[in-house]
C-alpha cells in the first residue's frame, strides 16, 4: 500500500525544532560536491520542495530577506510566486508542476486560483491581462506556440473563445483559463450589463464590446462564483423614509431581484455559489428557490452543447 511522501519522511525523519540555517545548508551543499540529483526525485516530493518555495513557512521568511518591487499593476501569477517567479523558465517540468500547484493548490486561496474584483474594469482588466499569457505546460506546447502557421493561430484562438467545446487543445491554455474561483462584486448599473438583464430594454444601453457573464465560458477550470450584489442603490434614494412607490425612485427590492433572477439563470452550472447581501430573508429564499430550479432545468451533455453551437453561433465545422 502506497503511502503520502510527507507521512513517509515525517516517519523516518523526525523534524527539529530548530530551522536550519543558511551556514548549514551551504555545508551540506559543499559535502555533496555542489550536485543534487534533482530528476532522480518522485514527482510528489519535488512539489513538497516547489511548495516550499512558493509558500515558505513564516518563520523562514524571517530569516531570508526579500525585496519587494513596486509595480504599477498587479501580476496574478508572478505575486503568488513573488521572488521564486525564475521557477516559471527553468525548466518544462518544473514549470508545469509549479503552475498546478498556484493554479490547484489551496495554499493562496481555497479551491484553487481564484480573483477578487471590485469593479467591472478591474475584472475586465484582469482577464484581459491573464488571456496574453500560456501556461506552457503541456509537453508539445512550447513547439505549437513557436509554429507561426496559420492553422495553430486559429487553433489557439478557438480555445481562448471555446474552450469547453475544444478540450482537446489545451496545450493553448493561457492563466485565464486556470481560473477556479471568482469574487464579484459590481455596482448597481455594471450588475444590469454584466448579467445581461433586459427589463426595460436596459440591455439596449449596454456598451459595445462590453464584457458581460458570457466570459464564463471560457473559463473551463471555474467551479465557485462569489457574487457581491449592488448596495450602491442607496444612491439613488431620497432622504428620509423610503416612499411606497415614486416614479424617478425605484423600489430597491425590485431593482435587486431583477439582478439575481439572471444571477440565478447564470450561474446555474457551478455546484459551490454565494451570492449576498439580500434586502431580507424572504428575498434570499426566494433566489436560493430560483436556483434550485435553474439547476433542474440546466442538464445538457457536451455532444448536446456542440451540437447547439453549430446550430446558433458556430456555424459549420470546416477541416483544417
């Protein structure tokens, strides 16, 4: 019977209390003629090692001094890694499995990589950046990538658009497509275009290349939506009490239960949702309610779901 590597080492190494200093670790480098043999190592204690690395005990960031670099944006990625970010060139395996332990492991957030976004622009931004970047992690993908031809440029982009219906090319994957966890939170007019919501033709406003919950799609890897609903709507509001009904103030209930009847719609597909802060209880219920139905309703194969994209969007399947 096969045991875990850390149970394994913990049985036979005992750990100390004492953290191993730089002077001994240098020694013990020395002794060993200035050689390790790296590829001689299982798969699973090399990513103890990368995870190590990537997310190094408090303790021992104590003692390493690191230098932090301003950036005027964020690196999704690169932060996680922060100065172990050479690991991404060294080599294909070390490559791919650092990337499957930031994009899989619960280490930086729980259930895999996952973004908080405030606002429809820094989600957009987000995307968009992660969207220019491959992974690199699967053994031909480095040669595809390199290929200039024509028919990898249009295989490259029909996964970046179609990922779920084209699995088979996901050496093309970028870090957009690793997302797996999703916190959004919106104002009250970026919910009604985002959501898509057409009451009141309001969807006839919508922006042009305006990015709503379509981009969903092309995410593969995402399966936990943390949704944020308006609270913005206060706003809007005169002071005082709320009156019964006024024709330039609309009633807040209704203005939130617009948005998360088409939040129930959208995210009817992904088993782990949270979706606050309601106006009430009964207003809560009542999503968790359309939900249930939603999800009832929501069971297509993938043979159905390709068949669906030829007939409405997709056009004809051509050979290359």
């Amino acid at each position: 019977k096969w045991i875990p590597v850390n149970t394994s080492l913990s049985k036979h190494f005992s750990p100390d209390d004492a953290i191993v200093s730089l002077d001994t670790l240098r020694g013990w480098w020395d002794i060993n003629g200035k050689t390790f043999n790296w590829m001689g190592l299982p798969t699973e204690l090399k990513e103890h090692v990368l995870q190590f690395c990537i997310w190094q005990p408090l303790d021992f960031k104590d003692v390493v001094k690191h230098t932090v670099e301003r950036r005027q944006r964020p690196y999704e990625i690169l932060d996680i890694f922060g100065s172990w970010r050479s690991l991404l060139g060294v080599s294909q395996q070390i490559r791919t499995l650092s990337l499957r332990l930031v994009l899989n492991s619960n280490m930086h957030c729980p259930g895999g990589f996952g973004l908080s976004c405030n606002t429809h622009g820094q989600f957009r931004s987000m995307v968009k950046r992660l969207s220019k970047h491959y992974q690199i992690v699967k053994p031909d993908a480095q040669t595809s990538l390199l290929t200039t031809s024509p028919r990898m440029h249009r295989q490259a982009y029909r996964y970046l658009r179609f990922p779920k219906l084209h699995p088979e090319l996901d050496q093309f994957a970028t870090f957009a497509h690793g997302i797996r966890k999703l916190s959004l939170g919106l104002r009250l007019l970026e919910c009604f275009y985002f959501f898509k919501v057409t009451v009141g033709g309001i969807d006839q406003r919508r922006p042009p290349s305006y990015m709503t919950c379509d981009i969903f799609e092309q995410l593969p890897n995402l399966n936990g939506l943390f949704i944020k609903l308006p609270h913005d709507w206060r706003e809007f509001l005169v002071d005082g009490p709320f009156p019964i009904y006024h024709e330039r103030y609309p009633c807040p209930r209704t203005l939130i239960r617009w948005i998360y009847e088409r939040i129930a719609e959208v995210v009817a597909p992904y088993k782990k949702v949270n979706v606050h802060p309601f106006v009430d209880d009964a207003e809560e219920q009542t999503f968790w309610n359309l939900r249930e139905a939603c999800q009832l309703s929501w069971n297509i194969s993938k043979q159905e779901l390709a068949e669906l994209y030829e007939d409405c969007d997709g056009g004809i399947s051509l050979d290359d």
